[in-house]
C-alpha cells in the first residue's frame, strides 16, 4: 500500500535526490519546529521546481535549525503551463491576493507593473514572494512562480519576446470575448494583462491595439475589480488552453 504524502510541504533551494541533506531557512525551522512542533522522523515533502516532490524527514534540530534527509521522490518534475501574468500594481490586501491566486492558477511569470492610472508607487516585492512561496507550497505546484521587479508598462512591453501572444483584459467593452479568443489562439506561448482601478486610460488602449503581438479580450457585461479579473482571466485560460483540460486523478 502507497504511503500517503506528508501533509505539510516546504520549497527548498537545494537539489533534491535521495539521500539529499537540506537545512532549511531559520523560518522554516521556526515553522516546523515551533508552530508545527514536529519532532524527529516527521515526515515533510520538499520541492524545489527542478527535481519533483521529495518525501523527507526531519533528521537534524537546533534552536533555529532544522535538517531534513530526502528519502524517495514522490512525483517527477512535470511541465507546467508557460503563461505570464502582467498586473497593474494596486492596493495592498488586493496585490496581495492577486499573487496568492494567480500561483494556485497556475501563472509561471507575475509581472507588476505601472500604469498610467496606478496609483501604488512601490512594491514590496519581498512580501510577495513569500505570499507566492506559501500559495505553491499549499496548493501543491512543483514550482514557485517567478515574480519579475515592478516595471512601467512601457518597459515590459518595449523588451516583449518574439512569438508570445498579450492578451489584455479589456473593460471598455471593445474586446472579442475571452473565450472566443483562447478558442481560436494558436498553440503559442500567452500572457495575460489586467490593468489598474479605473482600468486603461484611452491612449493607452490605442497604443495596446498597435502593437502585432497584442489582443483586446472582453471579460462580459460587469466590470470586475482588479484581483477578480486576474482570477477570471487566468480561469478560463486554464479551462480552455491550459492544465484544467487534463484530469488531476
């Protein structure tokens, strides 16, 4: 009989093999050995987005230490979907939870940038990569999403790769409806743009609609805050392109 997988789950920097020895970061220690209070033997799985999922245990304990030995490889490293996430930056709880949900939906790449109508000035990008590190670990990804430092939206766009499509979430109502247009895509590397509260200015739009690698997408009749349109767009990418297509059993 399979032994069930360790209910509790860290991503770790270190090569993953049996055998391995991985000492975590101090708050990592802190969390198992003091929230957690898990004692020797107990069982943790490990991952790191290049090796797959690890059963380990917790073989080393200090007051602010904590080794744990790899034992077996749980599941290998799987592909996952290539899709980025460009975000206008916004309020605090709201950015927060645009990072959370889009690394349980699966984006690959979080982009914050500024906008003409943004009204954050700064990022706390180290908050948001913990927030990222945490939703992964919860929601049972092999990887950690990469978030890229806050950038104009002009500066993303004026270095943008060949050959991937932008999607930009549209709330003017001018855009080809989401799904109509995940349907007809061709099978090409995509991102996603959802803009900022109070959405686009006008010549922003305009400026959006000439470049060759972009595409106006409606998301229906309401207008959606920020976060909602994030989770939304990358919803139905999943449900149409992406991973949702392949049973998880």
């Amino acid at each position: 009989m399979t032994e069930p997988a360790p209910r509790h789950r860290l991503f770790v920097d270190a090569d993953l093999a049996a055998g391995s020895q991985v000492w975590v970061t101090e708050q990592q220690a802190h969390y198992l050995l003091h929230v957690m209070r898990l004692g020797l033997g107990a069982e943790i799985a490990l991952f790191n987005g290049r090796d797959g999922e690890w059963r380990a245990k917790l073989a080393e304990t200090g007051k602010k230490k904590a080794c744990l030995t790899a034992i077996e490889q749980l599941r290998p490293q799987a592909a996952e979907p290539d899709l980025w996430l460009l975000f206008a930056a916004v309020k605090r709880d709201r950015i927060d939870l645009i990072v959370e949900k889009a690394t349980e939906l699966g984006a690959s790449v979080l982009q914050p940038v500024f906008t003409e109508r943004t009204v954050i000035s700064r990022v706390n990008e180290d908050r948001l990569a913990a927030i990222a590190m945490e939703a992964a670990e919860q929601c049972e990804r092999l990887t950690v999403p990469s978030l890229r430092t806050p950038l104009s939206l002009t500066a993303v766009l004026a270095k943008w790769p060949e050959g991937r499509v932008l999607m930009i979430m549209d709330e003017s109502g001018a855009g080809k409806p989401i799904a109509e247009t995940l349907a007809e895509l061709p099978t090409v590397p995509a991102a996603l743009l959802v803009g900022p509260e109070g959405g686009f200015t006008k010549s922003e739009l305009d400026a959006l609609s000439r470049l060759p690698f972009a595409v106006r997408v409606g998301l229906g009749p309401r207008i959606l805050r920020a976060d909602t349109a994030v989770i939304a767009a990358l919803s139905c990418y999943q449900a149409i392109r992406g991973d949702w297509r392949v049973p998880s059993f």
